[in-house]
C-alpha cells in the first residue's frame, strides 16, 4: 500500500495526512472555544475582583464621612450628656454594621469567583481530555524521546513513564501502559533477557596469600531489573542483587553510538561505585551488548503504550496553565501548511482535499475532504482565533485568481511555513 497525490504522483509521507487534518481541526477548534471561553471566564473574575476593591474602598468613604458627621454634630456636648452618649453608641453600632456589610459583600463576590474557578477547571478538564485524545496517537514525527521504568515498591510489576518531544516544539508526558508490554508486564530478571548463568566483574580485592588482588565478580542473571531508562543517547539498567540486603546491586550504562559500557556496583544503602573500566573485559561487552541488545524491541513496545497524557510544555510552561494554547494549533498548523497546500494543488478538485491509497493488486481507493466542512468547523470559532488557521488556505476564494486559474507549486512558494524536521529512527519507526 502506498499513497499518491491527487495527481496520482507520489506522496511523500506516506501517511494519511488528512486523517491527521481532520483529527487536528476537532482538537483545535473544540479547545480554542475553551479557551475562549476561560477567556471570557477570567476577565469575569478580574471584573469581580475589581468590584469588591472598588465596593469596599466606597463603604470605607462613607463610614469615615457619617462618623466625622456624628462626631460634629455631638462635639459640643459633655460626655456625660445624653446625646454624647447617643453619638457614641450610634458609631459602635454603626461600626459593626458597616463590618457585617463588607463581609456581606465579600462573601457574595468570593462565592460568584469559586464558581467560575470551578468552571474554568472544567473547561481545562475538557481541553486536557481533547489533547490527551489527539496526542495519545497523533503521528507528528519524534524529535526527541525518553522512557523510564520502575519496579514498584511492592515489586509484583512496573511503573512506566515517557517524554516525547515533537517537530513543533512539544514536550509531552505520558503514563504508559507497561501491562501492554509481553516483557513488563511482570518483574523480569536479566535471564529472562539473556539465558544462562552471568557472573558481571564488579571490583577486585586482596585475596589471601595473592600479591596481586583478584577480580571480585556479582552474579547477576538471576538479578530483578528494578529501573530501566532509555534516551538518545544511553540505555540505563539498574538490576537488585537476588538475596541481597538494601539496594544492593548493579547500575549499567550502555551507549547508543560508539563508546565502551559503564557499570556500577551498587552498595544496601544504593551509593554506586565505579567499576573500573579494565575489569570489564571484551567478553563482558558482548554479553552486556547482548542484554541491551534484547532489550530494545520491549522498549518500543513500551514507547507505544501510551495510555494516558499527564502534561503538554511548550518550552517548559505547561500549555494551559500558561495560556498558550492558541501558540501549540499555530504550531501545529505551521506544521502541517506546506503538506496540505501541495495537496489542495495536486487535488482534482479545487474545493476538495484529495489523497489516493494504492493498494496490492493495482486497485486505488480515493481519501478527501470538503474544503467547506473544514471552514465550517473553523467559523464557529471567535474572529480573533479563526486566523491561526490562514497559512492552510482553505479559503476557497483564495485558491485561484480572478481568471479561475489555481496558483502554481512555485507561485505558492512564499505562502508555505517551513518548520524543519528530522525524525529520530528509533521513534519513526514507534509512529509507524
């Protein structure tokens, strides 16, 4: 199976982009409106805050001119006198009046503020839940991935964890589903990995009657893999010393590229000590490239077992705490521009969106979209956020001149965002 333009020349990608499109809009647009909504909701909050000031800075104008009042009006008075002492009891009176009356009004607008808060927090709950439904799959090439593993402290299985960061500039946080994996979905040993007895140098020692000291071994086949993180560069490994006491064990270090393996030995009380680089010798790095080796197809299980979105940064701000959620569509559409631009010009139709599938056998099967179904969607969203969508010129209007004659590749050259891509191998082939 392959996929074609609409000119039945050949896509680049080879994915369906428009799939991707329309799973894009009905994220964007449900989450702008959101947006715009806990817009809205804030300035509301802003204005209440704003009234309270306002109102207390008015109930403390008066106060001060009745009693200033009162007080002129009885000055002349002895304070033994009736009035005197009728003046005094009508300021402690109205003293406590006035205070009932700003709690009164503090309490009003604090109440009407918790309500929107709370409403915000749901507005936030459902674009979280809009995200989390397109990112969880999303297919935007990697740029950059991490996953971290843990045995849990009850060790009856792990705890998975992983930070992908994409072409456009997003971090985002996932719980992965490490029941999905065949290998972690239970505590593993490195035997379960790489079979037979394995006895790892991990120091040496004075031995008795030996003027030379002897290289001091751990066994660790039988060893529980109690952490395990992978990056782009490294691959960690932290394995617990069967029958050992505390955290006794090994931590390894294994390199993606070029570079020799690094171990640790690691004491009950988890202080790691540095193995020497010449105990280890040529046959210890086989055995340790083996045991990476085996480990990488787990690992991309793991990678794709993305069950729930914990968090979206967009250079280290979390997305709607910080408001920049307009920032990540105009990303992603900057993204996707260049691509659905080439695709409306290779379109049979200038109102569609067209995309052929070439199966096995020679037969074709044709994937497109209305133009006009997609600006529908876009229109429902306030005039101040429907711009974002521009560098994907879905406009109709905009895709011929007065003549009807549709823009050239070249001529719509300037239009085109360009963001640069460059996909990581290990997570192209998790996107896949």
């Amino acid at each position: 199976m392959r996929y074609l333009y609409g000119d039945l020349s050949e896509f680049p990608h080879q994915d369906n982009t428009l799939g991707l499109l329309q799973r894009f809009l009905d994220m964007a647009v449900s989450s702008l409106k959101l947006h715009a909504a806990i817009a809205s909701s804030t300035v509301s909050i802003d204005e209440d805050r704003a009234f309270v000031a306002d109102a207390l800075s008015e109930i403390e104008e008066f106060e001060k001119h009745v009693v200033s009042s009162i007080e002129a009006a009885s000055s002349s008075y002895a304070p033994e006198d009736v009035v005197a002492v009728l003046a005094e009891g009508a300021i402690s009176n109205f003293a406590r009046y006035m205070k009932e009356g700003r709690s009164r009004v503090v309490s009003k607008v604090e109440a009407r503020i918790k309500a929107t808060e709370q409403e915000i927090q749901k507005f936030q709950a459902q674009i979280q839940k809009h995200l989390r439904a397109f990112f969880v799959s999303s297919g935007v090439p990697v740029s950059n991935n991490s996953l971290r593993i843990y045995l849990r402290p009850e060790g009856d299985g792990y705890h998975a964890e992983s930070e992908i960061q994409d072409v456009i500039g997003l971090d985002c946080s996932y719980k992965l589903d490490a029941g999905a994996s065949n290998f972690f979905s239970a505590p593993r040993k490195v035997s379960d990995l790489v079979p037979g007895r394995w006895d790892l140098p991990v120091g040496t020692r004075k031995a008795w009657l030996k003027k030379d000291p002897v290289v001091e071994c751990m066994r660790i086949d039988d060893a529980m893999m109690s952490y395990v993180c992978d990056d782009e560069s490294s691959v960690q490994i932290q394995l617990l010393r069967r029958g050992g006491s505390g955290q006794e064990g090994v931590f390894l270090l294994g390199p993606k590229s070029s570079g020799r393996f690094l171990a640790w030995r690691i004491d009950a009380g988890g202080a790691r000590l540095p193995v020497e680089p010449d105990v280890l010798g040529t046959e210890h790095d086989a055995q340790l490239t083996q045991l990476f080796k085996s480990l990488q197809p787990h690992l991309v299980q793991l990678y794709r077992a993305r069950s729930a979105l914990t968090a979206v940064r967009i250079e280290g701000q979390e997305v709607l705490s910080s408001r920049r959620l307009p920032e990540l569509v105009e990303r992603m559409v900057h993204f996707l521009a260049p691509t659905i631009v080439e695709i409306q010009i290779r379109s049979p139709a200038s109102s569609e969106l067209c995309l052929k599938v070439e199966h096995e056998g020679g037969r074709r099967e044709e994937i497109y979209i209305r133009k006009s179904d997609l600006l529908e969607k876009i229109q429902t969203l306030p005039p101040a956020l429907r711009c974002v969508f521009a560098p994907l010129h879905l406009d109709e209007t905009g895709n011929s001149d007065a003549s009807g004659r549709r823009p050239s590749l070249r001529e719509l050259e300037a239009t085109r965002p360009v963001l640069a891509t460059h996909t990581h191998p290990q997570a192209t082939e998790e996107e896949d």
